[in-house]
C-alpha cells in the first residue's frame, strides 16, 4: 500500500523576527528632512485618528520570500488607512496588517534610485500591492510625478496649473514649495500638502505660531478695546461732570438774590 506524503505547512515568519533596517542610508540631508517633513505634517494634519498610519523608511513586507530576495525597501513615505490602532512599528507586515496595503506611497528620487523608482518599484506597487496612488518626485531635476490606479494599471496624474497632485486617497493637493528647515540660513524646494482650497497644511511648529499670531491678535483686539471702552468712559465720565458743574452753575444763579 503506498503511504502517501503530506505537505507541511509553511510556518508563519513573524514580523518581529523579520529585518528592518537594510543598512542603506538615506540618500542625502534633504531626503532625511523632507521624508520627515512630509509625516510631520500628515501626523499632525490627522492627530485625532487612529485608523490612519503615517510612517517612511520602513520595510513593507507583502511576502516571506523578500528576506531572501531583498529586492525592495521600503517607500521613502507611505499612508495605510483604515489600520485597526496607531502604535509605533519596525516595518509593516501585511499579513499581520489584516492584508492592508500602503494606499499612499511617495518616494523621493535621486541619481542612485530614479530609474527602479520609475520602474521596478512602480512595478510593485502597480501589479503586486495594489497602491491605489504612487508618486515620485525627483528633486534634482525638481519633477514631480504621480499615478492612480485604474482598472489594475496605473494611469499618470494631471497636475493642475501650478504643478500639484491631487490625491483622491488622501482629499489633499500635493506639491512643490519653498521651506526653510530650522538652523538652516536658506530655503530649499521640498514638498508640501495643501487643502482642497488650495490652504497650506502647517508643520506643528508652524500652526503653534500660528496659533500665538492669533493669540496676539486676539490680545492686541481685546487690548484695543478695552482702551476704547476705557476712553468713552472718560469721556461718558467728562461729560457728566461737565454737567453736574452747569447745574450747579445754575442753581447758584438762581439762589442769587433778587432772582425768582
């Protein structure tokens, strides 16, 4: 009687037990800050949500079998929506993620990386993850350029008549600005998320000024109007005792003798 041999299942890797740091260092000062201008920004703009995660520079595991290829890192910015909770982690690992995949990918070019971020990776967001929008912007040559997924195939995005984005997935314009990073004596371009209005979405320490410009003004309105109170009372006080001096004017007139 032939014995017939089982498969046995393939053991589940974990993501704690999966590499996380590929030992490849950013490609330059303005990769490093303007990754972490862009999740500032986003972590700010939805710090009331805990169903949307913002991260870069983190592996994303879709597949046991990239321990061993280590043909991907992970994307320079990413948003996944819909997360179950908001802690910290080393990579995403879909199969841990209940199968969610970034929704939202941004990768940041440069001479070393443009053409697999063009190629190989649009690749593997397009047909494998399934990444609803993918944008790469190259700041060297300053282009900026995005696609959405239709019909499984990415079709490029139209930018509007000042160059932006506009990302279905995230409700929000993306495009190129000015910036200057702190120390810094110069500003440099980098990219920035803007409001359906076209309002620019603050860093924190942008909308704290915000918010103490305001605060001022509310204290200079207040401190205006109270010195205006304070003047008509004066002069509400002036004219009383203007008054009160005629009629006393008046009846000692009229107390003088001989007057009736």
């Amino acid at each position: 009687m032939a014995t017939m041999t089982v498969a046995k299942p393939r053991p589940q890797v974990r993501g704690v037990d999966l590499p996380y740091d590929d030992g490849i260092p950013l490609e330059s000062e303005w990769h490093v800050a303007a990754m972490g201008l862009l999740i500032d920004i986003l972590r700010y703009h939805w710090r009331e949500r805990r169903d949307i995660y913002v991260a870069g520079n983190l592996f994303v595991y879709f597949a046991p079998d990239q321990v061993k290829t280590r043909d991907f890192r992970g994307p320079d910015f990413f948003v996944v929506k819909g997360v179950r909770d908001n802690h910290m982690r080393h990579s995403w690992v879909v199969w841990e993620e209940d199968g969610l995949t970034p929704d939202y990918v941004i990768e940041l070019a440069s001479e070393s990386t443009v053409k697999f971020d063009l190629n190989g990776k649009k690749s593997i967001y397009e047909r494998t993850l399934k990444t609803p929008e993918y944008v790469v912007y190259d700041p060297n040559r300053e282009r900026l350029r995005g696609w959405r997924l239709v019909r499984g195939r990415y079709e490029e995005l139209a930018p509007n008549a000042r160059g932006w984005l506009w990302s279905e997935e995230l409700g929000l314009w993306l495009g190129v600005a000015a910036y200057r990073f702190i120390n810094q004596t110069t500003a440099v371009k980098v990219l920035r998320f803007f409001d359906e209005d076209g309002e620019l979405l603050p860093t924190p320490h942008e909308a704290e000024a915000r918010r103490a410009e305001v605060e001022a003004q509310r204290a200079e309105a207040a401190s205006q109007r109270a010195e205006a109170a304070s003047q008509r009372a004066e002069a509400e006080a002036a004219a009383r005792r203007a008054a009160e001096a005629e009629i006393a004017r008046l009846r000692a007139l009229l107390a003088q003798p001989g007057r009736e």
